[in-house]
C-alpha cells in the first residue's frame, strides 16, 4: 500500500466515523419521531455518501453494506416497506455493523468481515418477510441458524448497499487526501509546488486570525493618538507598524486558503472509475485547479461535485456507439473548470453527452408528483428540476446514480455554502452544471448600517439595492403594515427598530434608507436610519448560549473593536408579508 | 457537563459579591477577570443577558448574574467581569466584586445543602462557613441554565 493510499483509508475513516455518528443520532430520532422526514432524509444521505466513500477508497466489504442498507432504506421511503421497531432494530444493527468494521479498519486496514449474515437479514427485509423475532435480536455475526438464511441475504443487500457508499466515500476522501498531499507536501509531481509546508490544525489559525483583528484595532487607535503626540518618532514608527499589521493581516487571511487541485484530482479519479464501470469511454479536462479557496468550503464542496460527476458520466456522455451514430467522437469529454469572479469561486462541469429534453423532464416530473400537471414550465425552468427532490429520470437503480437522491443533495449542500447550482444543456450537445461559491465562509462583505445607537451588519450578498424613499413613496395601510412603491412596484416595508422588539418613536422616514432584500422568493425591504459603511468582516460565531437566536447568524468586530450582529434578514420578517409577532425572547420560557 | 463537585472538596474557589451576598464558584471554571466591557446588546435575549462583547478577537456572551438572581446590585463597588470557561461554553458573568480565592479546609465545607431556591436544583453546590459567615458556592451552568437553553435551541 502507498503511503497516498494509507493516508486516503485513514481519512475516509475518520470521516465515516463522524457520519455514522450522525446518522445515529439521526436514527434514533427519528424513532422518537417517526413522522419527521427530514431525519429519514438525512440517514438516506449519510448512507449514500459512506457508500461512495467505501467503495472509492477500495473497502469492498463495508461498500457493499452500506449499499444494500440504501436499498433498504429507499423502500421504506416509498412506502413499500414500514419503518416499525423491527426495521429500525435492523437498521441500527447495520450501523453497529458499520461501526465495528471502522474499529477493524482502524487497527488493520486490511481487515475483511462477514457480514453475510446481516445482509441476508436486509434482503428478507426487503422482500417485505418480517424478520423473525430471534435474528433479529440475535448478533449479525451469529445468524448461521437456518431460520435466518434468508434474512442474511436481505441484509448482505443492505450491506452492499452500505459498502458501496462507504467506498464512495472513502474515494473522495481518497482524493481529497491526496490533493492535500500533493499541495501540503514536497511532491515528484511537476504540477505540485516545492515549497515545504506543515499541517496547522484550523483550530490554531482562528485563533491566530482573532489576534490579527485584534491588532489592526489596536494598530488603529494608537496611529489615531500619534497623530496628535509631538514626537515624529513615534509618528514614522507608527506608520511602519500599519504597513507591518496590514501585511499580517492579508497572509493571516490567506492561511485558510487551500488550492482546489486535490479535490479535481478526485473526480478524475471517479470519472475514470464510473467510466470503466459503464463502458464510456471519457475524457477528463481540468482547467483552473491552482484557484485557492477556503478549507472548509472546499471540504464541503467535494460531495457535490461528486455527484455532478457522476452524473455527467453516467447521464450526460452516451455510450460510444451511439456518440458514433450522432456523428460524434466516440471518447466523451468532461471538464471541470473552476475560476475566481467578481469575489466568487465559479466552478463548471462540462460534458458534451447527449444534454437534456426539457419535454422528457417535465413528463417525467408529472409521473413522480414533483410538478403537478398543470404547471406551465420554461426550458431553462424544466432543467432545474434535476434539482427536485426524488428526481431521477433512470429507470434503473445502479451503483452509480439514478437514485434520486443525488442531485438534490448537491443542491442542498451548496446552498448550505450559501452557493447556488444551476444547468445549462443543450439536446444532443451537452450540458453545464454552474456552481457559485463564496471564496470564503469567513470573511463576508458586509454593508454596516445604524438602527438607532446600535449598529448591525448586514451581509452585502443579501442586499438587493437601498434607495431613500421620499415621504410619498410610503404607503402606510392599517392591516398590511407600510408599504413602499418603487419604480411601479409595491414592497412590504419593515422597520428594523420594530423587528428587533424596540420601541423606539417614529421618525420622519424620508431620512431613513430603505433596504431591499429578498426572503423566500419575495422583495421586502427594512428601514434603517443610516449606512454607515461597507466593509469585509470576519464572521464570529455567536455562543450557544445566543445561537438559537435565528434573526442573527453571527457577529463581527467593528473598526471600533466593538462586536455588531450580523442580520439575517429573511428570518426577521420570517418570509410572510404579514407584519411579524413581536418576537419573544425564547430564554424566557425556559428560563 | 457541570464538573462533580465532591471529588474535589479541596479545590480552590473564587469569591464573589453580589449585593450583599457572598458567592463562590470553582477556580478551575474562571479564565480570567475583567473589567466591564463595552457590550453590544442583542434583541430577543432576556433581560440578564447584557449583550456580546470582544474579548481580544473572540466574541462572548455576557450576563448579569444579580439580574439573574434577583439580587439589587451594590451601586458603590466597581463591578467586574468574570469570563467563565464551562467547555464547551464561554461566556461572561457581571458580578458587583471580586473578594479573594476560597482554599477551604474539609470543615468548612458542607456539601447537599438542603437549601431552597427558586433558581434550580442543585444550583448551590456547597456551603462554605468561616466566622459564621456563608458563601454560597454555585454551578454556574446550571445557576444561567445554559443546558436548558441549548436544548430549547435545538428543540426551537
């Protein structure tokens, strides 16, 4: 085994570690709430994603539960299967099954396991026998009894299921792992730069980067006093230690960039291995992998993208006879190409397969009650509807996708980056997958505005325009709260000392500024006394103590030193063009 | 997870006054003592929650315990504020002052009280008495239910 290939295994298990871990607390509550949806969802995801990684990075054994054990799971999604104690008990089983071969992973990667049992017992469960009473609380590894033969084949499906999205994801890691090895380390590769690094945990550079702020605010004040202080020493000096802070400052910032290389270096891996599973021929292009972006975001971009990837492949290229019949070569291309703009990361996956029929999308949307049938639906608007949940137009349940759940994963992780994912395709031609990411979770751009004495931070990617409205362009109306007209349009307006529970006595609006936002799909715009600035600040995460506050997703360090919170706009008016219940302090009930 | 007390009766502890109680919590929970901040209050929080403040970089939260307890502040002392570090919580307590660390010996400390408070059970850990005088030691967790308000969180 290569070191690479170490340092991949031993990634993906701490990695499945964390998501059995959650897909635990998942299944057990879900089993205290069974009618919650979410839970069931979540579990459906984890245990797509440790197939993947499994199999990715070569633990076949593990591949193949986690496989079998989504199978399991989607059919008692659809409804073919309930989800009473017995399937629960079965699931949970599997996810100990899981656990215990992370532990023999750990001490010996090369560990095999039986789970022939187990998986029997998710095949049985499958077929809709309810499991006899003794396997199923009987151990998996004990299930040699006669009874229990054809429940060990029900499992070993789940167990494959399980496997393959544990090695799935064990690939990704795979690559991830290696990307960071190629970037973090003296490399042979050409590609890789030979610069010396060493590994920081993240942990020790927030705090380097809370120091940092600190002293450019301290940096501030005392270039403030030495203007003022007679001694031209301490002037020039002063100067120097800005030009000294500001130069800390800007590689302090860039710390917790990482190039996208390693992540692209994966899905080529898995470009390679879905094609030679599917007998595609492709070829894989990455242009742009030197883009840097923050850790934590790449971390969570990479199962988006493996999902798109796959999909490309799987969905997108044809198969070379048919690419020959259209008059196409028979290799397939993909390229990944990422790229900085306008202070967003933009990443595009491009295939040139055979692209999408917006007629077939919204048919096949109709059958599986994702569009009601009446829905009048633009082409650009059909292709977005890859993104539903439960969409999937393959007939077929293969290894690769076509589960219907892909794709709406990647929506909801990017969204989670606060990224967004579009398509764009053309019938017979191919298709674009457009991702926009932030460069960084850290650093937002943020316009500071004044409500009364305090100040709020509002992040600048959530403002659609601020105008100062004159006295006659709001409307106030007894039961629909004030109104604002702009340009023909007419705007439920808010003021922000009312949202945040003040009572503070009205002012003559027209000095006030108007700020529009969007929430859930509607323009709404917030009064505010004044913008005080625009300026890129560094989120700090409210304590728990605080954070069940929704109106607030953080806080900021002013130039001042003083903290401001940072506004969540859309959960302030909470979406509804209703005027908002003054919130109630949630301590309280429970205080 | 609040830390067990009994364990280590010979522990050190902080005095505080509020009022004119006295109060003292376990030295191993203060990272440090400051003076009051500039704090940056937040809407939707209860009263005793006095806002967030910049501790070097880092933002805390901030609560007065007398608020808390119902307790009239002593107008006449310099107030501090003690920042706790109750893993995985940080946060700040304003208290009226800092008296001095408690090092009790095993007589001085009678742990259980059966004492009544309407702010939770087990808030007061032990009873310390020198020269007939008490100070009550207390769980800071349990005396702001940080635990409740993480659950609510989750619930909410």
């Amino acid at each position: 085994m290569t070191d690479f290939e170490l340092e991949l295994k031993q990634g993906f298990l701490e990695e499945a570690a964390q998501l059995l871990a959650d897909a635990e607390q998942a299944f057990l509550e879900l089993e205290n709430n069974p009618e919650a949806p979410e839970q069931f969802d979540k579990i459906l995801r984890l245990a797509h994603s440790l197939k993947g990684s499994a199999k990715a990075v070569g633990f076949e054994d593990m591949g193949k539960l986690t496989h079998e054990m989504e199978s399991l799971l989607l059919k008692v999604k659809k409804g073919t299967l309930k989800l009473a104690r017995p399937m629960m008990d079965l699931l949970l089983r599997c996810n100990d099954q899981i656990r215990a071969m992370l532990e023999g992973l750990k001490a010996d990667l090369n560990a095999r396991f039986d789970c022939t049992a187990l998986l029997g017992e998710i095949h049985q469960a499958m077929q809709g026998a309810s499991a006899p009473a003794t396997a199923v609380t009987s151990p998996p590894i004990d299930q040699n009894l006669p009874t229990a033969g054809m429940q060990a084949d029900e499992l070993l499906a789940n167990f494959e299921s399980l496997a393959e999205t544990t090695r799935q994801h064990v690939q990704e890691l795979h690559q991830s792992k290696k990307a960071e090895a190629t970037a973090s380390s003296p490399s042979p590769t050409k590609a890789a730069a030979s610069e010396e690094s060493i590994r920081v945990n993240l942990a020790r550079v927030e705090q380097l980067l809370n120091y940092v702020g600190e002293l450019v605010i301290l940096q501030t004040v005392l270039r403030e006093q030495a203007h003022s202080s007679g001694s031209a020493l301490i002037r020039s000096t002063t100067h120097q230690l800005g030009k000294v802070t500001q130069e800390i400052q800007d590689l302090s910032m860039g710390l917790r960039m990482v190039p996208i290389k390693p992540t692209f270096l994966k899905m080529q891996r898995i470009v390679r291995d879905t094609a030679g599973q599917l007998g595609r021929e492709v070829i894989f292009e990455m242009i742009g992998e030197e883009t840097e972006l923050d850790k934590t975001v790449l971390e969570r971009l990479s199962d988006p993208l493996v999902h798109i990837v796959r999909n490309a492949v799987d969905h997108g290229i044809e198969d070379p006879r048919r690419r020959f019949d259209a008059g196409k070569t028979t290799e397939g291309k993909i390229r990944l190409s990422a790229r900085q703009q306008a202070g967003q990361l933009v990443i595009e996956i491009t295939d040139d397969g055979g692209g999408m029929d917006a007629d077939k999308l919204r048919r096949k949307a109709v059958e599986k009650g994702v569009l009601s049938p009446n829905a009048q639906l633009s082409d650009s608007e059909a292709y977005q509807l890859i993104f539903a949940a439960g969409f999937s137009t393959k007939e077929q349940v293969t290894d690769i996708s076509g589960r219907g759940v892909g794709m709406d994963v990647v929506k909801t992780n990017i969204q989670a980056l606060q990224g967004t994912v579009q398509v764009e395709t053309e019938l017979g031609k191919g298709s674009t997958f457009r991702i926009r990411l932030p460069l960084t979770l850290a650093i937002i751009q943020g316009m500071i505005i004044r409500c009364g004495n305090e100040r709020f931070v509002i992040p600048l990617s959530q403002v659609l325009e601020s105008v100062r409205p004159g006295q006659a362009d709001i409307t106030p109306s007894t039961i629909a709260g004030e109104v604002l007209s702009l340009r023909g349009q007419t705007i439920p307006l808010f003021r922000l000392d009312q949202l945040l529970g003040r009572r503070i006595p009205p002012k003559n609006a027209h000095d006030a500024i108007a700020i529009l936002y969007e929430a859930h799909g509607k323009i709404h715009a917030v009064l505010v006394d004044d913008i005080v600035g625009q300026h890129q600040v560094v989120i700090k995460k409210l304590g728990q103590e605080v954070a069940h506050v929704k109106a607030f997703s953080g806080s900021a360090i002013l130039g001042d030193g003083k903290p401001a919170l940072i506004l969540e706009l859309s959960e302030l008016t909470g979406g509804s063009t209703k005027r908002p219940a003054p919130h109630r302090p949630i301590q309280e009930r429970t205080a | 997870m609040s830390r067990k007390h009994q364990a280590r009766a010979e522990d050190r502890f902080l005095r505080f006054s509020m009022g004119k109680e006295d109060f003292a919590m376990p030295l191993l929970q203060v990272r440090e003592v400051i003076a009051v901040p500039e704090v940056t209050p937040v809407p939707f929080t209860p009263s005793h929650f006095l806002g967030v403040m910049n501790l070097r970089g880092q933002v805390i939260s901030v609560f007065d315990l007398r608020k808390k307890f119902g307790i009239t502040p002593n107008e006449s002392v310099e107030k501090a504020v003690i920042i706790c570090d109750l893993a995985p919580l940080c946060i700040g307590m304003l208290v009226d002052s800092i008296n001095s660390v408690l090092s009790p010996t095993p007589e001085q400390l009678s742990e259980n009280p059966e004492i009544q408070t309407s702010l939770g059970k087990d808030l007061i850990t032990h009873v310390h008495t020198e020269n007939q005088k008490l100070t009550l030691i207390i769980d800071i967790a349990k005396a702001l239910s940080v635990e409740d308000r993480i659950l609510a969180a989750k619930a909410a």
